[in-house]
C-alpha cells in the first residue's frame, strides 16, 4: 500500500507520460490486462485512457486492471487514470545506471502531530470528566438539602 506522498510523487512523475494504454468499448478483457501487466513490467507507471464509446468510468477500468494485474491505482481524472506496479526489471535498470534505489520505508515513525491531538483529547477528556463529577456532587447536595427541608415540613 502505497502513502500520500508516493502516491503524490508518482502522480508527478505521471504529468509528462504519454498514455500507452486504451480502453474501448469492449472494457477491460483479458488482451487489454495482458499488454497492462507488460508495460507495468516494463515501465512500472502506465497512462491509460477510457474512450467515450466504453460503458465504464476511469475508476471502474482502473479498479479491473489493479485488480487483474495486482497494481496499485494512482489517479483517475475524467477519462484518464493512472496506475502503478513495482518492477523488478525497473529496478535492475535503476541499479546498473547508478540511480536511485528504492528506499526502505521506516518501520516505525513518531507522529508528533498525532501525539500533541492525543494529549489534547486526553486532557478536554479529563477536564470533561472533572466538570462531570462537581456537576454530580452538586445535584446529591441539592437533593440531600431538599430531602431535610421535606423533613422539616413534615415535623411542622
């Protein structure tokens, strides 16, 4: 599973492609899954591009061809879509031209953002539960104070 910022950055790299891949009004059969798995294997991103005469949306094509393929959708914008698959051969081609390697993805990464909105519903829970409790004590006494002034009226 791709996060937002990879899935942002391949949407970057996506703005310069050409769309390599169309769908017609056949939809998504096993050909157009076919040459989908070989330009993935071969270019890891992939353009595609559902024609008007097609009875399905860019999301529902996208969807059958990750599905079919075990890529990853990337975007869907009007009749376009994108979507991506990790490479093996990419990966070689990237390693023998001294580029890049694929980075590991942190194991496990502090959320400062998610502690400090933890702290804080801790403590407006905290200070709810405080209110709470004086708003209780305060009804017991009033009750208590009713009670003995019930009593006295009826001694009178």
């Amino acid at each position: 599973m791709l996060t937002s910022k990879q899935r942002a950055e391949l949407r970057a790299q996506a703005n310069g492609l050409e769309t390599t891949l169309m769908v017609g009004k056949d939809g998504v059969t096993e050909a157009v899954a076919a040459e989908a798995d070989r330009l993935l294997t071969a270019r890891e991103l992939v353009k595609g591009r559902v024609l008007e005469s097609a009875l399905m949306s860019a999301r529902e094509v996208s969807d059958a061809i990750c599905e079919a393929t075990g890529a990853e959708g990337i975007a869907c914008v009007g009749s376009k879509f994108v979507i991506w698959r990790f490479s093996e051969k990419c990966q070689a081609e990237r390693n023998q031209t001294g580029r890049a390697k694929r980075k590991e993805l942190p194991k496990s990464k502090s959320d400062p953002v998610g502690k400090g909105a933890r702290a804080r519903r801790q403590a407006a829970r905290a200070a709810r539960e405080q209110r709470n409790q004086y708003f209780r004590e305060q009804a017991i006494e009033k009750a208590i104070e009713r009670d003995r002034e019930k009593q006295l009226r009826q001694k009178d």
